[in-house]
C-alpha cells in the first residue's frame, strides 16, 4: 500500500539521538538560474541481518551511503533515494571489495526497508513497503520479521503473555500492529505454536506514538558462537 506522503510524518532517525525531520520526498537539482527539477524520491533504511558476513559500506549506484560501520544487526538511518532502478551494493568497510550487489527498484513517495539477509554463501536482499501510519491514541505499532533461514516458522510473544505475530516461516512478515504504548515489554519469539522459546528481546519500553520494527536473525544451527538466533528492534517513525 502506497504510503500517503500528504502527510507530514515525523521520523525518529537514529539508535540514541532523538533527531526529527519532516519527510519532504523531494530534492531540488538547479538546471538554470530560475528553474529546477524535483527528481522522484523514495525513503529507505538498509538494515544488516546477515549473520556470517564482514561489516560492510552500503552503496546505491556509485554513491556510499553510510557513515558508520554496517555491522551485523546494524542499520541505516532513513534516507533519500533517487526513484528509480538501483544497484545496491555491500562492500567490505574501507575497501571496494564486493560482499553482495543486486538491483532494487524504489518508487515515488514509498517508504521502504532493505534488509540483507541469510548466509555469505547465499545473500539476499529482501525488500519491505513501510506503511508508516499514525499509531492511535496510546498506542504504538510494530511489525515483525522472521529473517532466520534455517529457523522454523516462529511467533512473537509477549513474555508470559498474549502472542502477538503468528505463524512467520524466513522472510515472511506482518503488518503494523497496535500494542499498548508507554509499556515496558519482554518479547520473545517462539517456534510456532509452542512455548519453545528461540529468542528474547532484552526487555523494551514501546513509547505511545512510535512504530518500530522486530526483526529475527540469526541461525538455528549456528556454526559459531556469534551467529545464533537473535531478536533486534529498530524504530521506524514516532508521531
């Protein structure tokens, strides 16, 4: 579903530092002293959940992207991406030594989130649409992705408590979903079905107003001490 950017949507960019801006899916190229060009524009946030793979530079085309390290179950803020076609590509940090490249294709006034995912021998970037609504009165939203490719299909589960996504085998996801704000919640995600416990989230406070995404990574069977199933959690947009 097309995001309605009308919207002047407010979004919380950063892991620590509250830093908001106005989405403005526009930027303006000067083609002569009195005429510009507002290119199409989408809105994207590049997230690391590849668990055997080095940290990485993000680049679009010929453009680097982040600033920082992109290691594993890191993520990129937020940022402006021309709309069309692209080629994205994951180097090894501070060499243009490829890790992975494909293409992606954003479209005008969308929100999305890339996410690179399964083993170094078998990347893959798994594209998301972020529908970034408005979370009602006391609430917050997230949304939650099974990005584990030998687990099996999974649930998130409120601690002792109600389950909240169901049923999500490797790259399936849900939509935004209400839960109540300015609570403090242990989430883990179980096999589905089951109260077998594959991984918690440290416990997190969901303020009203904000929309995050869970994400699971990680392996079943991990072939080392790093690279087991975890949960992590990223915020999306506080209004």
């Amino acid at each position: 579903m097309k995001t309605n950017m009308n919207i002047r949507k407010r979004l919380l960019l950063g892991t620590s530092a509250v830093c908001l801006i106005s989405i403005a899916l526009s930027s303006c190229v000067k083609l002569n002293n009195s005429e510009y060009y507002n290119p199409p524009s989408a809105f994207v946030t590049v997230i690391q959940a590849s668990p055997d793979e080095p940290n990485f530079d993000f680049y679009l085309d010929n453009d680097k992207v982040n600033s920082n390290i992109l290691g594993y179950g890191d993520y990129i803020d937020y940022f402006r991406a021309y709309a069309r076609q692209r080629n994205a590509h994951f180097y090894t940090t501070g060499t243009m030594t490829p890790g992975f490249s494909d293409t992606v294709t954003f479209l005008p006034n969308y929100i999305y989130s890339l996410f690179l995912a399964n083993k170094a021998s078998s990347p893959e970037l798994v594209k998301l649409i972020d529908t970034l609504n408005r979370p009602t009165s006391g609430n917050a939203s997230i949304r939650f992705v099974n990005l584990s490719p030998d687990a099996p299909a999974v649930d998130l589960v409120v601690k002792n408590g109600a389950t909240v996504v169901s049923n999500k085998t490797y790259k399936k996801h849900s939509s935004f979903v209400p839960v109540a704000g300015g609570t403090t919640y242990t989430f883990e995600v179980h096999q589905a079905g089951t109260g077998t416990v594959l991984a918690t989230l440290p416990t997190t406070t969901l303020n009203s107003g904000f929309v995050y995404t869970i994400w699971l990574q990680g392996l079943a069977t991990p072939t080392n001490g790093s690279d087991g199933l975890s949960a992590k959690i990223m915020i999306n947009a506080q209004f």
